[in-house]
C-alpha cells in the first residue's frame, strides 16, 4: 500500500477477502473476489467476510474497521444472480435469510466499521454498505449507488427495503427502491445515504482511479479512528425541532402520513405497471411491514418474498433479460487493426446530431456535415443542448461540456473528412441520395474508412453498389431518439468485411450501445418485425376498430404506447415509403395491397406526429390528451373492410401480437438473427417489447410452442394467408421438450 501514514503490524489473507490491522487498530478488510473483475455476493465472498469479521470482533487490538474493495472501479456488483435461477422458492428464502445474518453482525460489531466506497455499490453491495455505521466514497464516475433488483423482477432482501427508509426517510427510499435508479457518490451524500466524499484525482505517477481510491483508504481510516476515540461523532437522530426531522419523522413514522405516502405510492405503480410486475408492490407491502410491526418481522417478510417472486415467469424474464442485454455489450467480432479516432457524420438532423453526441460523450473527435448552414447550425445547437441538459443533471460540469464540444467540427463540404475512421450517413432515406454521398465520400475518406449507413429498411446490399468498395460498407441501424435508445442493430452484407463489421461494433460499444448484429435484408430484424405488426395494426383500424380503445388495450397487455400511436410516432410517411419498398417480398404476410391507405393519408398531408396531425391530433401545447383525427378516419372508413371475428380486446391484441412474434421466428429461421438471444434484446430495446415477457423467444418457450401454433391456425383459418406460420415453430411444436433457450441460460 502506497502513501500510507500508519505501519501494518498484522495481516490475515483468506481468498477472496483478506484484512490487515494497523498500529492504531484499525483493520482494513480487502474485498476481492477470486477471478472476477467484480466483487461478486456470492457463498465464498460471504463467508470469508463473516470469517474476517468475528474474527476482528475478537481481537483486542482492533479498536474500528474499514471495508473497502481492492478492485479500482468496483466495491461490490451485488449478488450472484446466477444463483437466482438455479435455486428454488425454499432455497432463495434460506439464502436470503443467510446474507441477512451475515450483515446484521457486522451491524452489531461492537466496533464502528467504516465503508469506504469506489465503483458499483449496488443490490447486496449497497445492503451491505448500510449495514456500516459510516459510509465514505469517492467521487469517480463509476461510483454508483443503490438497489436495482426491481429492475430484475425482485426485492432487496438483505435488509435493503428495512434500513434505507430508516436512514433517509420513506419517499427518497421509495424512490430508489421502486425505480432501481443509481445515484452518483454526491447525489447519494445529498439525500444522505453517504457520509463523507473523497474527490477524484487526476492521473500522475498513478493513474486516476487507484490513486483516488488511495486517498478513500487514508480518509476511510482516519475517519474509523476518529469514530474509535469518539473525535468523530456519528449522529443518526432525527430530531423533531429541525425542518429535515420533522420530515423524516412525519412521512416515516406518523402512521396517518405513511400510509397516505405508501397508498398514493401503490396507485402510481399500479398505474404504470398495469399490474403485471409483482416486484413492486411486494416492496410496498415488506416496507409497510417493517415500520408498522418492526425490522425483524420486516426483514423476514422480505426474505419469504423474494424466495416467492425469485421464482415467477417475470422474475425470469427480466433476469434473463439483464443477462442478454450484458452479453450484448460484449465484442464477439474482434478489434479493427485501425484504431478508430474521428469519425464522419453526414446529416445534422435528429438522427444525425443524436449519434454525433453519443460519440462526443465517449471520446470521439466528430465531424459532422450537412449541405444547409441552418440545418447544420441546428444540429450544433441540438448537441450542445443535450450536453447543457446533462449540466444541469449534475452529469457532467460546464467545463467537460465544453471540453466534448471542442472536439466538434461543423462542416458544409468533405475538406476535413481526410482523415476520418469511420464515417456514419444519417441522409434521406432514399437510395439515389445515398448513392450519392457515397460516392462523394469515397472521393475524400482514406482506403481504410469505413462507410456506415444508418438506414431502418433499405438492405445494405442495395446501398453498397454506389460503392468503388462494397466490402467497406456496412449498416448501423440507430433508434430514436439516439441519446436515449439504447439498441444498435448493426448490418453485414454478403459482401461487409470482417474489418468494417469489427469498427461498426466496436463503435457502437463505446457508445455505450446494446448490440446486435444481424444479416442484411429488406428491414433487417426490428423494422421487418415492425412491419408486420403495423400492417396488422393498420387492419385492425380498416376493421372498423376504435383507435383509443385499440391501443388502451395493448398498453394493458405491457406494451409502452398503442399500435395506433405508434403508427403516429414512426410516422405515417415512412410507413407509406416502406410499403412501397416491400411489395410482395413477404408474400401476404405484408403486402403493400394491405398498406394502400397510408398513401391516401399521406397525401392528404397527414404524416403522424411531426406533423400535428395523425390517426391523433397533435397539438402545440403541453397537454397529453390526444383527440382523434376524424379526417384521418373518415379516409380509413373509406378503405375500410368488413370485420372478422370479434374485436373483443383479447382478440384483436392477439392478432397484433402473434404477427409481431412470428414474424421474429421467420427472422431466425432465415438467418438475419444469429440467437434467440439477440432476437430478445432487439424487440425489448428496440421495438418496446413487455419486458415481462422476456423476448418473442422467451415468451414462446414460457407459454409452449404448439399452444402458439394452435393460435396461429385458428387465426389463419379465419383471416388467410397474412397468418402464415413460420416453419420453425412447427418443428418446435412437435417436441415440447425443445426449447429456443435452454433451462439455465
């Protein structure tokens, strides 16, 4: 240990935590789990720490203890969630009442204990964190705090749900524990779940993150000393005399202002879950527990919980959900021998300027063209508002603002793309202007440049004969808006190189992109998909069918808009341009004969959103209320058809929904996805997917395959060929034992 200003006089080494104890008895406690980069909850971490601990409690010469990680960038990920789906209901709740045990001797340690945080602190790391009597951390930008284990369909069962409404009162612990949100080491200071902060330092003889978490130990130590000799007082008190008190004491303990809290609490989730994810209102209940009947009854309500919704299809879902997205974000095609510094953008609209600043936030020196100077002046001031929003978020300071901003470079010709890596086109969506800025591009870029159209529909093949080098272009299929989206549905034609695919994905990781990488195709995998349920959807509505009711229905069926907004949100053009590029190709499972009136609405100067109006109207004030178009319908009442079957919600929502699933064993049949996995995470990040229901895979191996045939025919029988069934899931319909996913994937 360097720096130090204290001599160890012991040391006990255990693999995966090992402890030392200074002249002024104070015992670090190293947290580094065996072969992980993370500091992993698992059975030998715990038990080592439970070791390490008894023991100081034992030893005389140890007056106060630290706990830090010897990982740079991590303190604790949390626990080993793989166990989660190998273990049962029983056997969750035994684990669970196991860590609780663990923590609440370290709570009761005789001795202060001082946890000094750099890097993930989350789930089990954060439980274990509150389990110290004083919480010290630094402020790198991986240090993140909190309790996400809602985002995986479970509870925090180690106490998390009991201690944090305690320490910082019953609304900001609600907050973290409903939404699983991180907060930033002076974000988590603020609300007053960490103590002390160390500041970052910059990089030297060392670099930045060891020698801040350098620093973190010396304050972490001095601080467990100070707490030792009673120098430092730790005060937990709520006093009734003081604003931020009687806050605390109202909304936690009067029971009359709690139970106001946790009913509007329970409404909102109610709302916005529609009730399908249980994980939420289970945490309500164990919280209501805890604070009416005591701790000990609330931590053993929350380990018989989670041991009960560890185990249910959602639990599954967003747990495995959480496995592909981090699978994802992996490279599984290798580095390009280029590396990859400043990169082309062609086009300062939406798209364009959204993928300038995610590559601006990650490092990337960017230039970015358009042929109008508004347009171009437009897209800068975009960017600039977006970092200016991250400002004002406490994301990030003026100065690292303008530092990004620096390495922009508005232009209005190809002079500055000489020496450009990869260049990213964001032009109409029209093949003849694509061809065209290709081949003015491979006029200017170097051989090595790697051309990437960020097209939703238009098959890379197509683009690529504009191209002196086919073999240099490939897609990046981005979504809107880009900044927030985190999907990335990357390209490769028959002809894309192994180089230009590796720079297309290593970009879009450093963009901080989920990616998936499919074969080239008229809408790829998301759009195709897209496709057919907006032809379905545009069906429904011909029917005869009630917009609003339309979508309320399949908003209660998990998905985050209606059918009939979405047809508004990609817009009715697109939608009017994309049934002409796909004709036939599909057979009668989408067919433009289907799709003739977008046309008609679209000459009639109704696009969707961006232009007010739609099958809704779409106003300039603020109020969410959307009015149906009734030209919009009076058009569509025209083309209308004669309905079939009823259009109970069940019915219709049925037929949306096994298009849009079929539609995505069709795409891994034919080989434009390479798993189910990616399958999953693109219709989840992609196309808004009900989480709950884990992937159009997922759900097929959790609700039978042959069940989902069965449906299909029935819907085929009534409504023809537009239901034709994809033949893979015959194959699967006939074992039911074969399965897109195996049992512990």
């Amino acid at each position: 240990f360097k720096n130090a200003p204290f001599r160890m006089m012991s040391s006990t080494v255990r693999e995966n935590a090992r402890y030392d104890i200074n002249d002024d008895g104070v015992a670090i406690v190293r947290m580094d789990t065996a072969n992980s980069k993370q500091n992993i909850l698992g059975r030998p971490l715990m038990m080592d720490l439970r070791e390490c601990f008894r023991e100081l409690k034992d030893n005389p010469q140890v007056k106060s203890v630290v706990l830090i990680s010897s990982k740079l960038d991590n303190f604790v990920s949390g626990a080993d969630i793989k166990t989660f789906l190998q273990s049962n209901s029983e056997e969750l709740t035994e684990m669970c009442f196991a860590a609780q045990g663990i923590y609440n001797e370290i709570e009761s340690m005789p001795k202060p204990v001082v946890a000094a945080i750099q890097g993930h602190c989350l789930g089990g790391g954060c439980e274990l964190s509150l389990s110290c009597d004083y919480r010290i951390a630094s402020t790198i930008d991986k240090t993140a705090i909190g309790l996400p284990e809602v985002q995986l369909g479970v509870l925090p069962a180690a106490g998390g749900t009991q201690k944090l409404p305690r320490l910082i009162n019953l609304p900001n612990a609600l907050d973290l524990l409903l939404t699983g949100k991180q907060l930033k080491a002076k974000k988590a200071k603020k609300v007053g779940i960490i103590d002390a902060l160390v500041e970052k330092i910059g990089d030297g003889v060392q670099s930045s993150d060891q020698g801040t978490l350098d620093l973190l130990e010396q304050a972490a130590v001095t601080a467990a000393k100070n707490i030792a000799n009673g120098s430092l007082k730790v005060n937990r008190e709520h006093p009734w005399t003081t604003m931020k008190g009687l806050t605390h004491n109202l909304t936690t303990y009067n029971p009359y202002v709690r139970n106001f809290i946790l009913n509007r609490a329970k409404q909102t989730v109610v709302k916005k879950t529609k009730g399908l994810y249980p994980a939420p209102l289970a945490i309500l209940d164990v919280v209501r527990t805890g604070l009416e009947k005591g701790i000990g009854e609330g931590l053993r309500q929350e380990a018989i919980r989670f041991g009960k919704i560890g185990k249910t299809d959602v639990a599954d879902s967003l747990i495995n959900i959480f496995f592909g997205q981090t699978q994802c974000k992996r490279n599984h095609v290798g580095k390009p021998s280029h590396e990859i510094k400043k990169i082309g953008i062609l086009g300062a609209g939406l798209m364009g300027s959204g993928i300038a600043q995610v590559s601006l936030q990650r490092g990337y020196d960017v230039i970015l063209k358009d042929n109008s100077a508004p347009a171009l002046a437009s897209g800068q001031q975009t960017i600039y508002k977006g970092f200016n929003s991250r400002v004002k978020k406490r994301r990030m300071t003026s100065f690292e603002k303008d530092i990004t901003m620096s390495h922009l470079t508005g232009v209005l010709d190809y002079s500055k793309f000489k020496e450009t890596d990869v260049v990213i086109e964001a032009v109409l969506e029209d093949l003849g202007v694509k061809h065209q800025v290709i081949k003015e591009l491979e006029e200017v870029v170097p051989e090595h440049c790697v051309i990437a159209s960020n097209t939703s529909s238009i098959p890379i093949s197509e683009i690529a004969k504009g191209s002196k080098r086919p073999s240099q272009v490939v897609g990046m299929h981005y979504f809107s808006p880009v900044d927030k989206m985190p999907l990335l549905e990357i390209i490769e034609s028959s002809q894309t190189s192994k180089e230009a695919l590796a720079a297309a994905v290593t970009v879009g990781l450093k963009q901080g992109k989920v990616v998936i990488v499919v074969k080239d195709g008229l809408g790829f995998y998301t759009t195709r998909c897209l496709m057919a349920l907006m032809a379905e959807s545009l069906m429904v509505l011909l029917e005869g069918a009630d917009p609003k009711g339309f979508d309320k229905a399949v908003q209660n069926f998990g998905f985050p808009v209606g059918f009939a907004t979405l047809l508004d949100e990609v817009g009715i053009d697109v939608a009017a341009h994309i049934s002409d590029v796909v004709g036939d190709k599909f057979g009668a499972r989408i067919h433009a004969k289907d799709m003739a009136v977008l046309k008609e609405l679209f000459n009639h100067g109704i696009k969707g959103r961006k232009s007010g109006q739609g099958i809704y109207m779409y106003g300039s004030g603020k109020s969410k209320k959307k009015e149906i178009n009734k030209e919009a319908m009076e058009i569509i009442k025209r083309y209308g058809i004669p309905a079939v079957g009823s259009h109970e919600t069940d019915e219709i929502v049925s037929r949306v929904f096994t298009k849009l699933v079929n539609e995505a064993a069709f795409c891994l049949q034919e080989g434009i996805i390479r798993n189910p996995v990616d399958g999953d995470v693109g219709f989840i990040f992609g196309i808004g997917f009900p989480p709950h229901l884990g992937g159009p895979f997922r759900y097929l191996d959790a609700t039978g395959v042959d069940k989902f045939v069965s449906r299909m025919e029935k819907l085929r029988d009534m409504h023809g060929e537009r239901f034709e069934i994809a033949p893979i899931l015959y194959d699967y319909a006939k074992d039911p034992s074969k399965k897109f996913h195996s049992p512990k994937q």
